[in-house]
C-alpha cells in the first residue's frame, strides 16, 4: 500500500525525517506531498521546500516527494493513495489533527489517516521553532536534516556556521 505524507515542510525537519523513515518500513511507497496552502505565506519556496526533502531522503528508495494544491483528499484518490499519515507530537496535535482526519474521512470514506507518533526526541520540534531560534543566529543543525541549516541562516542573513 501507498501512504500520502502531507504538510508544509517550511523546512523539513529531523522530526519530519523520522516519521518518513519509519513509514518507508511500512508502505510500499511514501508520498511526501507539500501543500501549496493560498492561505500561508512560507518562507521557502515550493521548489527549496521539494529539493530538501528530496535530498534528505534520497537514501529510501520507497520515498518520493511532490507538490499539491487543493484538497488533501482529492490528491490522495489522484494519486491512488490510500493513507494519509500525520504525526503526533503532543496533545495540543491531537484536537486539529482529529477534525482535520473526521473532516477528510467524509469527503473520502475509502482514505484512512493514519497518526504515528512521534520519536520522543523530536517531540518539541516544529518548522516555526526552528526558524525561530535561526532567525536570532541559534544552532539548529541537530535539528534539520544536513544542508537545511546553511538555508536558514541565508534566509536570515546570519552567519553559518554559528559562532
Ligand atoms: P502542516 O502545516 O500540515 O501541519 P507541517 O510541516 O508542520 O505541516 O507538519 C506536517 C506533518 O508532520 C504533521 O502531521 C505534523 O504533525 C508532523 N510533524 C511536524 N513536526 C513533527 C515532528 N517533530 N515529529 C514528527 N512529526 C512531525
């Protein structure tokens, strides 16, 4: 079976990285799909966002990443994806991820979410705290996977590696 990874890696995290390499033990193929979302300004661009995540996983042959706009959903039946995956990093996920899952569940009863839970070192971690502590010049490399740090501190023009 094929499983549909969606969200907006704006950037992949190691915390991400994770919940990919485990799901690539247990579908066929992964889809990582970065949601094109009108609705948010990202501070990468669909193409940065598509070239990390390809580069950090270019060692699991089972995983391909792509770009999606609209419903999570009508891409999944698009692409003949019968899980969509989420991650869980803490109960403050839980209350959004269910409705968003309820919600996607009545569009399409034939595609399952599936939450893994996420490995208890990358449970505090999310793309916007990652930004936020490169924003002020702050080690982030234990925290994405390699090449994305250098990216970070370009965006904020600081200096890499920190000081
Ligand atoms: P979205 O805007 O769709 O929430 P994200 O890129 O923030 O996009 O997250 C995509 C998915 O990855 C979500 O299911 C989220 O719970 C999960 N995720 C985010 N951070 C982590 C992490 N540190 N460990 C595991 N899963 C995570």
């Amino acid at each position: 079976m094929k499983a549909l990874y969606p969200g907006s890696f704006d950037p992949i995290t190691l915390g991400h990285l994770d919940l990919i390499e485990r799901s690539s033990r247990l579908f066929e193929q992964v889809l990582v799909a970065v949601l094109q979302n009108p609705g948010k300004q990202p501070s990468f661009s669909l193409e940065q966002r598509l070239a990390q995540i390809r580069r950090a996983t270019s060692h699991l042959s089972n995983v391909e990443a792509s770009s999606f706009d609209g419903l999570t959903v009508e891409f999944a039946r698009r692409t003949g994806t019968g899980v969509i995956l989420r991650g869980l990093r803490a109960m403050s996920d839980f209350e959004f991820e269910l409705q968003i899952a309820h919600t996607n569940l009545s569009l399409a009863p034939e595609v399952e979410t599936l939450f893994l839970a996420t490995a208890v070192p990358h449970s505090f971690l999310s793309s916007s705290v990652v930004k936020e502590v490169a924003r002020f010049g702050g080690e982030v490399r234990h925290l994405v996977p390699s090449g994305v740090a250098e990216e970070l501190a370009r965006l904020f023009n600081q200096t890499y590696p920190p000081r």
